[in-house]
C-alpha cells in the first residue's frame, strides 16, 4: 500500500524440541510478509537449564523487556518456571485464545471465537492455605483488573472488526466477586456504543460452546472460567497443532502455540507450524498491523484448505518447513 512500517523489535525464545523447528517455519513465514522485523534470540527451557541450571536466565527477561513483542515457541518440562515467572515478571495480565476452526468444518461447524482470560487474580490468586477444615483459596475481585481486562476485550473486539463481546460469571453465587466482574464489565461497555454487550453464566455458557458456538465473538472471563472454557475451545475445533495464543500486558506480548515440545515427534522436521505462524498473526494484531495479520492468516488457511503441502496431523506428508515454505510462497502473491 506503498506506506513505509516500522522495524519492530522482537525477541525470539524458540525453546525445547519442536519449538524450535516450528519457529524456524513461521520466522520463514514472516521474512515472506511485508514487514521488518529486528530479532533477539534468547535462551529459555529445558535444554538450557541443563546446562547452566537455569530455566529462565535474567538477559531473556530483559531481552523481552526491551523488545516490542516476544514469540515464544515451546519449553518442556521447565514450562511452569519459564511461562509463568515471564507472566510475572511482565505483568501479562491477559490470556488470549482464538477458537477457530480452520480446514473442513469440524464437528461443531465453522466456529470463530476469542477468549480473553484475566490472568492475575480471580480464584488463581495464588492465596490458598490450610485450615483445621481443610483448605481454603481466596476469590480476588478487583475493580482496576475487571476494568482492564473488559478494556482489553472491547479494544480488541474494536481493533479486530469484531461485534460482540460476552461477559461470562457466576454472579447469582458468587454475588460480590462476579457482581462487581459484571458490574465493571457493562460500565466498560458504554464506552463502546458499537459494540454489542451481553453476558452469560459459565455453566450455561459450558454448554453454549457446543450447542451454538457460532453466537459467541469475544469472550471475557475471570481466571479459572477462561482457563476451563479455553481448554473447552480446544476441544471444540480440535488439533493441538492449530492453536495459537498470547500473553498481553501493558508493555508487553508473549506470542506462543498451545501446544508444547512435543518429545515424541521432535527432531522429525513434521510439527504442524500453525499455531506456531497463527501465534505470529496475534502478535502482529498486537503490533497494530491488522492487514498483515489476515494475509499471514489467509496464506495460511488457504494452503490448509488445499490440503496438499500440509503436515500428517492434516492428512498430507509435507514437512514442517515444506508447509512453512508453501505459506510464504502464498504470503507473498497476497
Ligand atoms: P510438553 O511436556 O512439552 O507439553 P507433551 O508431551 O505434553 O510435551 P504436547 O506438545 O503437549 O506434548 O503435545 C501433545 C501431543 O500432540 C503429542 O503427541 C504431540 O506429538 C502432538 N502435537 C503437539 N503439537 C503438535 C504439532 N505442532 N504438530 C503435530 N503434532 C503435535
Ligand atoms: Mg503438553
């Protein structure tokens, strides 16, 4: 469109076993779009805490720190101490998961959501002790973290040409906590006169997601609701290999696929790259570069609807960078 982009700072935790190879297809992905990226390569995960006894050293979280986003491909078994001490360190205060579905509809037809996690507090507080009884955790609602979270979701909702965004809770049991969740969530909601608002309970919206998924846009949710109908997302349009997700602060982004090292297939060269290169169209969302965004998105979706070039996961015999090179190949006629 003949309008000059900014060269944007990114740092690049590839990680443990197929992580590295599907950042390696969706870094191949990306030099095909037309953007120019700056990328630090910073150690994080199993293979390096072997080494030097360290899962996340201190220069990766000031690598991510200095940079305007981060794509993180997969860790193994120091998962817990690398992602979560990030989520920490940077404040990451918003779990985003898109539920799409990509390919031939599954079982649940075309299906095109997002759910937006508050990711700091809620039941996850990290407040849970014993008591004579037995055990007790510790609900934490607060006004300024209802207040981003629903920001962060109508903005999203705003930015992504979307129409909807459903607040879900308990409130007819949990009247305080989820009382003020809902009563934050519609005051947010007149800010944002064109976009619709309307909210559900979780155990209704449980059930929602498999009897009519195609009424939901953008979910907003506390911790332990996003967590369970996350999961429930990915259940619902299937394949590890296609689900992407980010970890959003005021400051930064973590970029990353659901899905883990995979041990069992890694050094084969045959991960799907997906959610790997869908992770990179979140993070380019996040940039503020929305057209970019659905080429990498289309590129990819039509080379998956073709079927040809795909991994075996999607019933072809390609390679991971085979199907990688297939999508910049698409990119770059877009
Ligand atoms: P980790 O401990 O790192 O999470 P894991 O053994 O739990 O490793 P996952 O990465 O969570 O492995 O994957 C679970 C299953 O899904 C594995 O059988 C794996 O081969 C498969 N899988 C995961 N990601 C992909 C992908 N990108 N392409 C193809 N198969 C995948
Ligand atoms: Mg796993």
């Amino acid at each position: 469109n003949g309008c000059t982009h900014n060269t944007y700072k990114i740092t690049v935790i590839p990680g443990d076993g197929i992580g590295k190879e599907v950042m390696e297809a969706a870094l191949h992905v990306l030099n095909a779009s037309g953007i120019e990226f700056d990328y630090t390569f910073a150690d994080a995960g199993d293979e390096y805490a072997e080494k030097t006894g360290v899962a996340l050293p201190q220069e990766t979280i000031d690598a991510v720190k200095k940079s305007q986003a981060c794509l993180f491909g997969a860790v193994g078994e120091s998962a817990a101490d690398v992602i979560v001490k990030l989520r920490k360190e940077l404040d990451l205060y918003v779990n985003l998961r898109p539920v799409h579905s990509y390919g031939k509809a599954g079982k649940f037809g075309d299906v095109d959501f997002v759910i937006v996690r508050e990711n700091t507090e809620g039941l996850y507080s990290g407040h849970e002790e014993y008591t004579d009884e037995g055990a007790t955790a510790l609900r934490i609602t607060t006004r300024s973290a209802t207040r981003r979270i629903c920001d962060f979701a109508f903005d999203y909702a705003k930015k992504t040409g979307r129409s909807k965004v459903t607040a879900v809770h308990k409130a007819n049991v949990l009247k305080k906590t989820d009382g003020i969740f809902k009563e934050v969530f519609y005051q947010t909601a007149e800010k944002y006169d064109d976009i619709e608002s309307n909210d559900f309970y979780v155990d209704a919206t449980a059930m929602y997601l498999v009897t009519r998924p195609q009424d939901f846009d953008v979910i907003v949710t506390s911790n332990l609701f996003g967590d369970i109908l996350s999961d429930e997302g990915a259940g619902i349009v299937g394949g590890l290999g296609l689900l992407p997700s980010a970890n959003i602060g005021d400051k930064n982004g973590v970029f990353e696929p659901v899905h883990g090292s995979a041990p069992d297939i890694a050094g084969k060269g045959i991960a799907n790259p997906s959610a790997m290169i869908l992770s990179t169209v979140l993070m380019l969302e996040y940039l503020g570069e929305p057209d970019e965004a659905r080429k990498v998105e289309k590129a990819l979706v039509e080379t998956i609807d073709e079927g040809k070039i795909v991994t075996s996961d999607l019933g072809g015999s390609s390679s991971t960078m085979e199907m990688a090179e297939e999508v910049a190949r698409k990119l770059s006629k877009l």
